[in-house]
C-alpha cells in the first residue's frame, strides 16, 4: 500500500490549477523540498535529508515522466491523463529510465530477530549512497511495486472535466479520483443533456 501511495503521490503532483490548466507542484527545487520533507520516513531519507537542488529536481521530474508514461498503458484501453497526454516519454524509454533509477542503490536483506517476535527480514541500501539517490530510487521502487502489483488494475485517469487525476479504484463502482469530480461530472452531463434537448426542440 506504501508502494502505491508514493507512486500515486508523485505521479499526481501535475494537477489542474483550477482555472482550465496544469499546474505543477514540482514546478522547481523548493516545491520538492516541501513534498520531499512530508514524506522523509518513506523515502528512505529521514535519518540523512538530501537537499533538494537542481539535479535531484532533474532527477525526480525525470521519473515522474516515465512513471506517467507507464501509468497512461495501466490505464488502457481507457484514456490517459489529459495533463501530459500529447508528450508522453515513449514506454521503452520510461521503462529504462525507471530500471536505471531502481539500480542507483542497491538493497541487501537483513535479518533481525526481536525478543518475543518472529524474525523479520528487511532491505537496506548496500553501502552509504548519497542521499538524493536514495530518494530517487525509493521512488522508483515504489512505481516498480506498483506497477507490478495488484493495485495497476485499479488505476484510472479521471475523466471528470478538467481533471489531470490518475486514481486507484477503491471499489468496483467508482468512477471518479473524488466525490467533488463526480459532482462537477454530472453537474456537466446535466448542462449538456439540456443542451441537446434544447437544440433539438423546434
Ligand atoms: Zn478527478
């Protein structure tokens, strides 16, 4: 679930702006300091913060763009995302760029065994890698998960109007990424039920 919730995170910090547009919430450094931070224990870097500076920011809006790409095939046959929909990364670039950014930091498992509990094992960074490396590839491990997961089949971009949402289905009926979507959804279909009615009246 951890998995899912970081990818999803990333991938929908490109979101509409509320006037018709997308606005980027990774727009620059200081915006991934801020998402950076709310999220330090799952990004593998609270110990150690990285900060954010121009390679990182490079690095971050770099995968988000092949993470976008491979969620706009999760989501086929359906249409994707509308925020980047005519510039998508092409799916063997996103998938090669998210493979290198996985093996920028190598985990080895570790075994520890609790008085009381039964032994648990964990993955670690092998060695000390820097630390925006580690938030890179925690990220890119997340979308991995993800996408091979369980959760990719639930994946939807919203289609409410205006919005540039991907969701995942919290159940078989859900149509929208919010209750606000659907309201503006149907508030649309109404205006545009009326419409045709009125157009086609004599
Ligand atoms: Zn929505």
């Amino acid at each position: 679930m951890t998995a899912t919730r970081l990818a999803l995170e990333l991938a929908v910090t490109l979101r509409h702006d509320g006037h018709g547009g997308v606005a980027d919430d990774l727009a620059g450094p200081e915006g991934l300091a801020v998402w950076v931070r709310e999220r330090a224990a799952l990004l593998d870097c609270a110990d150690d913060p990285a900060v954010p500076d121009e390679a990182l920011h490079t690095a971050v809006r770099e995968l988000r763009a092949a993470i976008r790409s491979l969620f706009a095939r999760a989501v086929r046959p359906g249409p994707p995302s509308s925020a980047d929909a005519h510039r998508l990364l092409p799916e063997e670039e996103a998938l090669r760029r998210l493979n290198a950014a996985v093996a920028l930091v190598p985990m080895t498992p570790r075994l520890s065994w609790d008085p009381g509990a039964p032994p648990a094992v964990r993955h670690h960074p092998a060695g000390s890698p820097p630390p925006a490396d580690r938030i890179v590839a925690a990220l890119a491990r997340a979308a991995l998960a993800f996408l091979a997961g369980p959760d990719r089949a639930l994946l939807r971009a919203c289609p409410a109007p205006r919005c540039v949402r991907y969701f995942v289905k919290d159940h078989a009926r859900q149509e929208w990424c919010t209750p606000s979507c659907g309201n503006r959804a149907r508030v649309a279909r109404h205006h545009e039920r009326r419409r045709e009615e009125q157009g086609g009246a004599p």
